[in-house]
C-alpha cells in the first residue's frame, strides 16, 4: 500500500484508465455481436466489461492514482458498455418485435442510465458510503443481459416478450429513482467476520457452478425486488408512525 506523502508516478495513472478503455471496448464489441446476433457473446462481453469496470475503480484507490479525469473517462464508459450495450442487446433480440415501443423501451435505458452516472458523480460524496441512490447503472445492464440469456435458453419465455418490456422500462426508471440499494464497496473485511463471509461465499460459488444463468438471474432480479420492497415498507413504516 502506497503512503499518502508518496506522489505516484504519471505512468501509473494510466492503469486505471487502460481497464475503464477496455471495459469500453468490450462494450462496443457487444454492440457489434448483438448486431451480428451472436447475442451469447454480447451477453459474455457484457459480464467482461463489468469485471474490469470493477478493477478500474479498485486499482486507482489502492495506487492512489483517482483522478477527475479518471472519474468523468469511467462515466462515459460505463454510458457504453452499461447503457447502450445492453441496449441494442435488448433491441436486436425482443425490442425489434414492438416497432417504436421497443426503440422507446431501449432508447429510455441508455438516456436514464446517462443520467444515473451524472447523478452518481455529482452526489457520490453527499450519500451514505453503503447505499446506491437508485438501481447502479452495472447492475441494470446485467440484469438486462442475465434475464436475455434466460429468454434465449429457455424457449417457453418467447410468448411473453411484453414481459421484457416492462421489465426494460421499470429498470430505466430504478436507475433514476430515489430508492437505495445496498453497496458492498465498503464493507471493511478486517471487521467482518471472515468465517460467515467464507461460507457464504462457497454456498454462492457452488449455486453458481451448479446453475450460473439461473442463479445469476435470481440473484439479480432478488436484489432489484429488494429496493423496490424495502422503499414500500419505509412508506408503510412512515404512514403507521404518522397515526
């Protein structure tokens, strides 16, 4: 771990920016996939952008290289292979269906999740440290892709396609809502207890290597319903106490 006195190098700047680049690139090659209708592979370059979208943010505070410059270049990023990936992945497989409902329902997810990112970035130092403000723009774009990969595989979903499209245009409006989701950027590891962690995380890997679409989609989908239930019950809480 670097000490704050000690200034980091400008090449080590660049690390961080060369995963946000990559994650960029790998957005646009799920675009150029999707158009191609290899949407396995937009799907899997989707879940590649996100793993190194997660590196890019780790290795600058751990280098002590954060920079403005880094923060806006992941935002515009992230508009990419968060917003208009998923979008066009969404479009190409069940948006086409639905004329200009479904350019609408695409259209929708990359504007309200540009404007998650700039909400995030202006308020990210006002907000509690382990919530999110509204569903993060990476989990939307997963969901997307994960409830995709769970249409594509399972051939029962393909007369409910109206299904995806309220479910394309409830996720644009999280991504946009006041309601909070947990963040688990800052759980502290030396507090926690590493026993119920390490369980916990051998239960989750041993689900996913048995059923990782449909564990993945039930995770995701798990923890959207989440925010949405736990701002109902805060309402609820609030009326019973006004009484």
């Amino acid at each position: 771990m670097m000490k704050n006195s000690e200034k980091p190098s400008q090449i080590m700047y660049l690390v961080p920016n060369l995963f946000t680049a990559a994650s960029c690139f790998f957005g646009v090659l799920s675009v150029v996939a999707s158009i191609n209708a290899s949407f396995e592979k937009a799907i899997i370059y989707i879940f590649i952008s996100l793993l190194l979208d997660g590196l890019d943010g780790r290795l600058a505070r751990i280098t002590n290289t954060t920079s403005k410059f880094g923060i806006e270049f992941d935002s515009l990023a992230d508009v990419i292979a968060f917003g208009v990936a998923p979008a066009i992945l969404f479009y190409q497989t069940i948006g086409h269906e639905f004329a200009r409902m479904g350019v609408l329902a695409s259209g929708m997810f990359v504007v309200f999740g540009a404007v998650r990112l700039a909400r995030f970035n202006i308020t990210t130092m006002e907000n509690e440290p382990n919530v999110f403000i509204g569903l993060p723009i990476p989990t939307a774009a997963i969901s997307i892709a994960i409830w995709i990969n769970f249409y594509l595989d399972y051939g029962f979903l393909k007369h409910y396609e109206w299904v995806y499209i309220f479910a394309m245009m409830v996720t644009s409006l999280l991504m946009v809502s006041n309601i909070r989701y947990p963040s688990f950027k800052k759980i502290d590891f030396k507090t926690a207890k590493f026993g119920k962690i390490l369980i916990i995380a051998m239960i989750l890997l041993a689900i996913l290597y048995v059923s990782p679409v449909e564990s993945v989609t039930l995770i995701v989908t798990l923890y959207i319903f989440y925010g949405i239930f736990r701002a109902i019950y805060n309402v609820y809480i609030a009326k019973f106490k006004k009484r």
